[in-house]
C-alpha cells in the first residue's frame, strides 16, 4: 500500500512538472539537443487568415524560428517581387535563406529545398488544397502538387502528395 501511493506521489510530480510543457517546446528541446538549428522563416499574411496561423505553427513544430508579418500589401509587393502569379498563388507568401515559399508547403519540402539548394525562385503549393499543412479538415486530402519556379520559366513538380 505504501509503495504505491508512493508510486502515486511520483507520477503526480511528473505530470505536474509537464504541465506547462507544450508539444512545441517538446520537439523545440529534442531539436536542440540533437544540434539542429532552427531555421529562419518570415511569414507574410493577411491579418485575418485563420489557415496561415496553422500554417505557421506546423513549421514552429517542425523546427522553424516563424517571424510573421501581417500586412495585405507587403504581401502583394513580395509575389511581384518573385514573380509569383496568380496561377501558383495562395494566400500567405515566406522568405527562407532568399527563396520565396508560397502557401501551404510541407515544412520537410522547405528543408529539401533548403538542403538541395536548387537554381530556382521558390517553391509553391498553389491555392488551398485540403489536407495540407494548415489546412486540415479531418482525414480527408485532395492530391496537390508543390511546385518550383522561376520567373519567366514553367513551374516544375517538386513534390506530389496523393489524396484518399
């Protein structure tokens, strides 16, 4: 009886101890611990778009430092400045070590692009397919592609994802 209110009293401690620890803080020690780096990232939204929030906590998750600036047109002068058109665009645009990332894409796709360090603008997942990062609705997922480009050049497939 005694061993295992002690047993108890322990597992109290534990969990008290964790409770103001967040999934976040979980993988942003394991980061550190295994000498990854966070990677910076600047975000630019729309002050009032719900799905660059979510977005922008997958790359917090996924070991990125997130800046974000919300301004509606900062975001325009960004996709012109890169050449991001209408056709490839989506509702939040990120500069990462001088490349554009347009919309919802996979932070492990940044980190590709980042460790391959391709001769190209940026990358992009065009609109806002469901089931992307930031763009969860359950189970369910459209396929979507991401998408390298470069100014005056088609867009090429840098990634697919398949839906169900």
């Amino acid at each position: 009886m005694k061993r295992s209110m002690i047993v108890v009293a322990m597992c109290m401690l534990v969990l008290i101890g964790c409770a103001g620890t967040t999934s976040t803080d979980i993988r942003k020690a394991t980061a550190s611990s295994s000498g990854e780096k966070p990677i910076d990232i600047v975000v630019y939204r729309s002050p009032t778009c719900a799905c660059c929030s979510k977005w922008m906590d997958h790359l917090q998750e996924n070991n990125f430092n997130v800046k974000e600036i919300r301004s509606n047109n900062e975001v325009q002068e960004l996709k012109d400045k890169y050449g991001i058109t209408a056709e490839i665009s989506s509702c939040h645009t990120a500069i990462v070590d001088g490349y554009a990332i347009e919309g919802h894409v996979p932070a492990d796709d940044i980190k590709a692009l980042l460790k391959t360090k391709p001769k190209v603008t940026g990358i992009s997942v065009p609109g806002m397919p469901i089931g992307t990062p930031g763009m969860e609705m359950g189970s369910d997922k459209e396929t979507f592609d991401v998408l390298s480009f470069e100014r005056g050049k088609p867009e090429q497939v840098f990634k697919s994802y398949k839906g169900n």
